[in-house]
C-alpha cells in the first residue's frame, strides 16, 4: 500500500531515504527529534522493581491472557518478579479471575 499514500512521516532521514524510490508519488516528512543529543543523566543506583508492565485496553485482541498465562509457566521460576496489567475494558473481570 505504500505506493498508494499520500504522505508518510520517518523519524530520520535515512529511513526517508530507503523508502523513496517506493513512495515515488508522495511526500515525506522526517520529524525531529525533540530530545537534545547532549542531554546527560546520572545513572540510577537504588533498588529496582522487577516487574513486567502491561498497559492497554483489556479486550480480546491485546491478548493480555497470554501474558498471565506465559507468566504463570514462568512465576515459579522468578519470585523476584511481578506483573502489573493497566487498563479497563470487556475482558477485565475474565483476566482478574484467570490471575
């Protein structure tokens, strides 16, 4: 469908560049990067949480079944860990019951 569009946006130029010669009819857009390149940060040296976090409408096509379920063959394994699932929708008190 590339062909067919009427414009696409890449986030660097070198990304609009491999698709030119396929968007031939459209134009392209690179956005900038807002983030300065310069910017520095400290490492962070506290204690981490493990967790897995997951967030999304909780409906059929997220499928975030197969996240509790793949985690529950795993859990044993790594107590450490826990997942955390964000969000509200059809599915929500059929996954609370599967966790």
């Amino acid at each position: 469908m590339y062909p067919r569009a009427d414009g696409a946006v890449f986030q660097t130029p070198q990304a609009q560049a491999y698709y030119k010669n396929i968007l031939k009819k459209c134009t392209g857009k690179v956005l900038k990067n807002p983030l300065d390149p310069n910017f520095n940060v400290e490492p962070y040296h506290g204690e981490r949480r493990r967790v897995i976090i997951a967030a999304g409408r909780l409906s059929t096509e997220k499928n975030h079944r197969l996240l509790i379920d793949a985690f529950s063959d795993i859990a044993g394994e790594f107590p450490h860990m826990n997942v955390e699932i964000y969000g509200n929708g059809p599915l929500q008190e059929e996954l609370q019951a599967a966790i």
